[in-house]
DNA sequence: GGCAGCAAAACTGTTGAACAATCTGGCTGC
DNA sequence: GCAGCCAGATTGTTCAACAGTTTTGCTGCC
C-alpha cells in the first residue's frame, strides 16, 4: 500500500509528500540523523523523484532537515545552540502575546482555554504520547493571541524543530504532566487579567523548559556520536 | 548571456535562481501579479523547468508569489490584512528588540550605528532608490538584538514581503528621507539607554509607517484591477 | 598486518522529453 | 448577444539518462 493514500488531494502532490514526511520527522518515526534518500524515499511514497526532491526543499526551508550538496539530504539533529536560539525566539512571541492578552478579542481567549483543557484531557486519560503536543498547542494557542497569521506561522515551524529534541527524549512519559498543570495556571492568569504573574510564571516555565531540553540534547548528542551519522547501511533501525 | 550567470556556485542551481528571482521580484522588476511562467522563465535562465519549479516552491514558501493549482504562479498583490499583518509582526519584534537593548551585545548595537549611518549616507548622495533599502537594514539589526539566528530569518522574510508594496509606491522619491531622520533618533534613544522614550518612537514609527503603505496598497488596488480573489471585503465594483 | 592508493558502486544534482489534466480564448451556431 | 464547444497553451508530474561527487571496497605494496 502506497503510504500516500489519496484521501484528499486539494493540493498539489508536492505538499501532500510534505506533509507526510514532516509528520514522520515531528513524530519521532524518522529520528534525528536519518539520511533521507530520494530514491528510495520516492519508490516507498509513490511519486516520483522530483516531487520528492520538492518535498524535502520545503522541509529544508522550515529547519527540520539539513541538505548538503551531493550529500544528500538527513533529518536535523538540533544542536544546543539551537535549542537556545528556538527559546530565544519562544520567549519573544510568548511574552509579548501575553503582554498583548488585555487586547485579544474574547474568541483567541475561549480557544487558548480550550488547548489547556484538551491538554488536562490527555493527562486524565495518561495519553503521555498525546500530552506534549497538547501542551505544545496551548502555547501555540497563546501566541494567536497577537493576532498575525504570519506569527503564527513562523512559531508553528520553530514548535515542529523543538519536537526534533522532544523525539529524541528516551521517556516521553509521565513526567511531562507537571508541565500542564503549569499550563493551566498560566492561563488562568492571563484570563484573570494578572498580566505581570502570567509573565512571571511564563518566563519561570521557559527557563526550565529549556533547561529540560538542553539536558536532553546534551544527552543525546553525547551517545550518538556528533558528526558522524550512520556508520553503516541502516542496521540497528529497530528498537534499543 | 545566461542571467545566471555563474559567479559563485558553492550552492545548488535551485537556491541561485531563487536569489535572482526574489531579488527581481522585491527590486520591482516583477511587479506584484506578474506571472510567472515556468517554460519561458526556466528558458531565459538557462536551467531546467523543475529546477526553476523547487525555486518557484521556495518563493512560495517565503510568501512572495502565490500558486493555484493549475494556474501556475505570480508574484503576489499585498492585500490590505497582509500588510496590517506584517506591522503586527514588525511591532511585535522591533519592540520586543527594544525591551531587549540593554542587555545586547556591544558589537551588535554598533552594528545597528553603522547601519543608520549608511542611511543617511544614501540620504545625503540623494540615492533615493535606495534609502528604503538602507532603512530596512537598519530595522533589521534592530531585530538582530534579540539575538535569534530564526528570528532574524523570519523578519528578512516579512520585510522582503513588505517591498513588495514599497515595489509599487510611484513615487519612491524624496519623501523617504523623513524617515532616516527618525531611525536616526531612535537609535539614539537606544544607545543612551532611553528605553521607553525609544519604545514610543519607534511605535509611533510604525504606526505612521502602517498607514503610508496600507495608503499605497489601497491606493494600488484600485488602479490594478485585482485577481479575482476577495470579492468579499471590498464591495468591489470592478471597473469594467 | 596495516596502509596508500585506485577502481567500482552508490548517490546526488540536473536535464530534457513526454503525457495527462486543466485552464483559456476564440469560434460557431443559434 | 449568448451558450456551448473546440483547440491551443500551460501546468503538474513522471521517467530515463548522464555528469559529478562521495563512499566503499579492493588490491598491492611496504
């Protein structure tokens, strides 16, 4: 079965592949390091060469692969330096949507509310696959709250490169559910109006959280050899 | 007499004729809803239809031209939310970058110095082609204070989108020059560390500055009979 | 046994031609 | 004047080929 099964083909072919392959990089299906060959990639998914060459130049604009002439093309592994770059630029929008929060118009508010609920949802059901993304959400909800589609944009691409670090994090589990529950309080000062604590409360949660992924990143880099990727053919690509 | 020619190709051919063309399209050579047509321009280039087709993708990526499926590309028309848009985003980064001044690095606010300089330099040699060149510069190492390799990306992005209306302004003459004046003092205000006096100025910058282009980018609207697209907003009576 | 160096294989980057699908403009006929 | 249709133009996509480059593996030499 061709893993691109057409169920709705609105758009071109090219972002069809696009979409697909970015969700296997987010998803932790392809992991960091992955050399991405055209050809086999393309038999597996159906379209041809150029298509998919397509797909991996858009997946290059937005961070999650890195392509190096006559190299080829492999899925990013984030350095430190970029996890504090992508923190850096969290920080800015974040905390300027939650400067912004007085102004929103009640409708982004609802939304961003509901985020935090679907997120408190995932914790009740320990659905710890689900709980990050939702967690993610929320904060993508509250940078809507600025109001521009290309802000919006631009942080939902620097949250699918922040999930690069995320994938790579051995246990995904039950220690992520703190983090909602700082979520919630998050907004709910946003709500009651308490615009300084909201900042507070937000910077404190961007430093740990950084902190968390630096480690992880640190961690991870240090067992997978740094600049060498893949010493042979695709052996060990099952479980460790 | 290939365009391309080939000065330098330490990169790939897509990513070279996606410079020529982005630097086309904001210089003004290609106006907002030129089409662009893969056969004719790939011929004119000297390169192949799909290479020109990944940098076609790329422009789109970036937010330059616009595809439908189908129809093919064309540089895109700033709507009047597109440029609102874009100001929210200025706002939302240049003030932040602000906030952030007093704790940048010296060799970066220099850098900002040296910027405006330049400005005014352009101003004096009455180069008036460029000066909204020179004085976006500026704005972009105001930016490069926040110190974020991805913001500075995506605010190279916005403002590339924002000549696209510059692009269409007649008159890019004299009347530019005010504006040097006032990069100028909020720099100043930077520099000596007047934090919230350089706030309200560069705010009332960008608010001034909003209305010029959004002026021009109705103003352009009306003559230009827009593509087919929103008949909603605008109870557009088309001429004709 | 280890290593320099070379040849073969694998892969990438790019091209050109081909074809189906779709859009566009003009023509016919009423 | 207008509906409908036909033909050309253009796009979206594929396929096969080839040059250039990196990687691999082998050979022979010390």
């Amino acid at each position: 079965m061709s893993t691109l099964n057409g169920a709705a083909a609105a758009a071109g072919r090219p972002v069809l592949v696009t979409d697909v392959l970015r969700e296997r990089i987010v998803e932790g299906e392809l992991p960091p390091g992955t050399p991405l060959r055209d050809v086999a990639l393309s038999a597996e998914l159906g379209v041809s060469r150029n298509t998919l060459r397509e797909a991996l130049r858009t997946l290059h604009d937005e961070g999650l692969v890195v392509q190096q002439l006559h190299k080829g093309t492999a899925v990013k592994t984030l350095a430190a330096e970029d996890v504090t770059d992508i923190y850096l630029a969290r920080r800015t929008l974040e905390l300027s949507a939650v400067d912004a929060s007085p102004l929103a118009p009640e409708p982004l508010l609802d939304a961003m509310e509901a985020k935090v609920a679907a997120a408190e949802l995932a914790v009740d059901a320990e659905a710890w696959d689900k709980v990050g993304t939702a967690s993610l959400r929320f904060h993508q909800s509250l940078v809507a709250l600025l109001g521009s589609a290309r802000l919006d944009g631009f942080f939902r691409v620097t949250i699918a490169q922040l999930r690069l670090a995320f994938a790579v994090m051995a246990d995904q589990g039950a220690f992520q559910a703190p983090w909602v529950a700082r979520d919630r309080e998050i907004c709910d000062l946003i709500r009651g109006g308490r615009r300084m604590d909201a900042t507070a409360a937000l910077r404190l949660y961007l430093d740990e959280s950084e902190r968390m992924v630096l480690d992880a990143v640190r961690a991870g880099s240090r067992t997978t050899s740094t600049t060498r990727t893949t010493p042979t053919t695709t052996a060990a690509k099952g479980k460790r």
